[in-house]
C-alpha cells in the first residue's frame, strides 16, 4: 500500500513538472502553438490596467448615480419653486382682492355714516 502510494506521488510529481517543463519557452525558441507572447512585465502591467478599467467603470457608474439623483433632485425642487410661485401669487392676489373689498366696505360704511 505505502509502495503504491509512493508510486503514484512520484508519478504525479513526475507528470507534473514534465507539463510546467513544456509549457516553459525561452528567448528564441519556437512555440508549438500560435498566438501572443509576452513578457512578466507586460502581463503584470495588462493585469494593472485591468484593475484601472474596472475602477473607471464603477467610478462612470457612480457618475452616472450622482447625476440620475441630482437631475431628480433638481426636477423636485423645480416641481416645488413652480407650487411655491402659484401659493405666492394666489397669496398675493387674495390679498389684493380682500384689501379691495375692505376699502370698498370701508368706504360704503363711510358713506352711510355721514348721511345720518
């Protein structure tokens, strides 16, 4: 059992660094498969840049956030100026309107009082 045991870590070990072997290619060999190589450096760098795109991305979607909440704030507060402008104006206007009709009272009494 133990020699079995031996036996196959061995081989796994075995298996094992043959394939990281093969997959290894120094300067100037030929690969056995197409495509790009590249340096540590360059992959290292691509991986930074990654990083830098999706913290670009959320901070777009954060963007995005900040102005979808403050274009409804400003359509609230818009909404709010236009009733406070209408309150105002009727305010205003009754107010006119009931000085009128003081004044006019005011001026009948007046009139009633100095024909007696």
């Amino acid at each position: 059992m133990k020699r079995s045991f031996l036996i196959l870590t061995l081989l796994i070990f075995w298996t094992n660094s043959a394939f990281t072997q093969s997959l290894r290619l120094e300067e100037g060999e030929s690969a056995p498969y197409t495509g790009f190589l590249i340096t540590k450096e360059v992959a290292e760098e691509a991986a930074k840049n990654k990083l830098r795109v999706i913290q670009l991305k959320d901070l777009q979607i954060t963007q995005e956030a900040l102005t979808d909440f403050h274009r409804d704030s400003a359509t609230e507060a818009r909404k709010e100026l236009t009733k406070a402008q209408i309150d105002t104006f009727l305010y205003v206007t009754g107010a006119f309107v009931l000085g009128v009709l003081v004044t006019g009272f005011a001026a009948k009494m007046n009139q009633k009082i100095g024909d007696m």
